[in-house]
C-alpha cells in the first residue's frame, strides 16, 4: 500500500486537465501547421480574445482557426477559456509551458 508521501507525490505530478487539453492541442498544431509556437506571443496571450488566443495569433482570427483545424469544439484541445466571464489562468499558464519548451528546443 503507497504511503501518504507516495500517493502526494502521484497527485502532485500528474498532469491537469488543462495540460492534457493544451498538449492535445498543440499535437494538433504540430501536424496542421509546424512551426506554430514561433507565431505565438506570449506577452499579449489572452484565450478570451479572438485575435490574441493561440489560434488568433497563429491564424490571424480564432474562428478561422478553428476552421482550418477542421474541428468542431476548441475546448478540449485548450484553445479557450474555461469561462467567458473569468480569466482561465491554468490553460494560459499551460500554454505558455508549452510554448517555452517548445522554443528551447528549437
């Protein structure tokens, strides 16, 4: 039986629900448009601008993204915020992760 250390330790790494969508999401990303964390600019990010999201900055407007994408919903790939009415800080702090990592690597 895993003892208390054990079982925070496996909580506190895994990983959220925004994480998964964002990772899905720029796996998407990576097969429709490669290069895409280079178009992004995480100074002026904002998931509940339609310009400023990470669609908007990578294809000029949210919905033609979305479009281009051939997908329906954009919430389970971490492409909106959780709510209209309040900032969602865990997808854009997931997607700021995302993006920094993938331009280290570059």
């Amino acid at each position: 039986m895993a003892n208390l250390w054990d079982r925070f330790a496996a909580w506190f790494t895994r990983e959220t629900v925004a994480q998964r969508q964002v990772k899905r999401g720029a796996e998407l990303l990576d097969d429709q448009s490669p290069g895409w964390y280079t178009l992004v600019d995480l100074d002026i990010l904002d998931l509940g601008s339609s310009r400023k999201c990470v669609l908007g900055q990578v294809f000029g407007y949210f919905h033609i993204g979305k479009d281009s994408l051939n997908i329906k919903l954009a919430e389970p790939y971490g492409f909106v915020p959780e709510t209209y009415l309040m900032p969602d800080t865990q997808r854009t702090i997931a997607w700021e992760e995302e993006v920094t990592k993938r331009l280290a690597a570059a």
